[in-house]
C-alpha cells in the first residue's frame, strides 16, 4: 500500500469512497449518504484540496489484492467513526514522498482528513475527520499506518500541539487503536447522533504532541 497527501485531482476517487462510508457505516457519520451524493464535484475537489492547515492522506493498494501494509492485525479499522466535514453546516510511517499513489494499477481504499483550527486563540488545535478504510482492506494495518502518517505530518505543523477526535463509542476496535497511538478520552457526548431511530454516544479523544 502507499500513503500519500490528495490533491484536488483525486476528487472522483475521493468521492467514491467517501460516499461508500456513508452507505457501508451509516451510523458513523453525521452526514447521510443521500446528502451528500448530491454534492457537486466541486465540493469534494475544495474538501481534498490541501493548505497550510488542512490535509486528507489516502490509502491506495495495488490491484493485485496484496494490501499489507504491516503487520497488525486488530488495528481499529472496522467502520468510519467520525462526523462529518467542517464547512458543510454538519454537526515511515508509510507515507509517501513522491505523487505515486495514484499510478496505474492502484486503487484508494482508505482516507483520513486533519483540519488545523483557524482561531487566534485556538489554532494550537487540529481534528481529525472522516476516517475510513474500505472493508476488502481491513485487518491489513491500513488503519494504523494511516493514522500514523497523519499525526507524523501534523507534528510538522510549527506551533500545534494537541489533535482531537470523536468516535462513536460502541467501537471498541477502533478505540483501542487510538488508545495504542497515545489518545485519551477526555469526555463523552450522550446521543450524539441519532439514526434509524437510535442514539449514539461520541467519546471526545486527545493526543497531546
């Protein structure tokens, strides 16, 4: 597999899997599968568009079917767990150095976004969002790498001190992976999002860099 920064020009792929999350793991999101496969390229080509404060690193494996990445297996990737993107008014590592991840003959499988806070007061602040890795590439260590590759860029970002997630709180696979990469829990959100008629609790998590 090769980790690597998207840009605007993996829209159409990023799109694809992102609107696979919203349909495979429904209730990990706070955005909705319908909603957002009316959005238009453009909306998918600005959120993929990286800055000074804002990323999306993704995965892609060959098509051969070799998607190993390392050699964990149980490494919390068995749904999405975030809510949805900012902006959209909705509640080595691994990583490559070269522009390769797209190159014939390999398929994005995983994404993970980091958006930096914009604030004056705040900007020692970054979350992560709308993590996901496809289920044929599951138990392969995507998850981790990803994650891996994307605080190790985030420690990059001169004055940032501390990276926040949410993730849902019955997924316990996926809390034992950021618990194993140094974050901790630091509040909880009852009903956070309601779906199919049920609550889900949210578990607020922070690594301190």
């Amino acid at each position: 597999m090769h980790i690597r920064v998207l840009e605007e020009a993996d829209a159409d792929a990023y799109r694809r899997i992102r609107l696979n999350a919203l349909q495979h793991d429904p209730d990990a999101y706070g955005s909705t599968y319908e909603r957002e496969s009316q959005f238009p390229p453009e909306t998918f080509a600005a959120r993929v568009k990286p800055d000074a404060g804002k990323f999306v690193l993704g995965v892609f494996a060959d098509e051969s079917g070799d998607g190993s990445v390392g050699k964990s297996g149980d490494d919390g990737e068995d749904q999405g767990m975030f809510e949805g993107w900012p902006g959209d008014n909705d509640k080595n590592t691994g990583e490559d150095e070269g522009n390769d991840g797209n190159a014939k003959g390999r398929v994005l499988v995983g994404i993970a976004s980091f958006v930096r806070e914009s604030g004056m007061k705040s900007a020692h602040k970054g979350s992560v969002y709308g993590v996901y890795v496809s289920p044929e590439s599951r138990g392969k260590g995507a998850g981790k790498t990803l994650m891996l590759a994307l605080i190790r860029r985030a420690r990059g970002l001169d004055g940032l001190e501390q990276i926040n997630l949410t993730v849902v709180s019955d997924n316990v696979t996926a809390k034992r992976l950021y618990e194993s990469l140094g974050f901790e829990v630091y509040g909880i959100e009852r009903r956070a999002i309601k779906y199919g008629g049920r609550y889900f609790d949210e578990e607020l998590m922070v690594l301190r860099l």
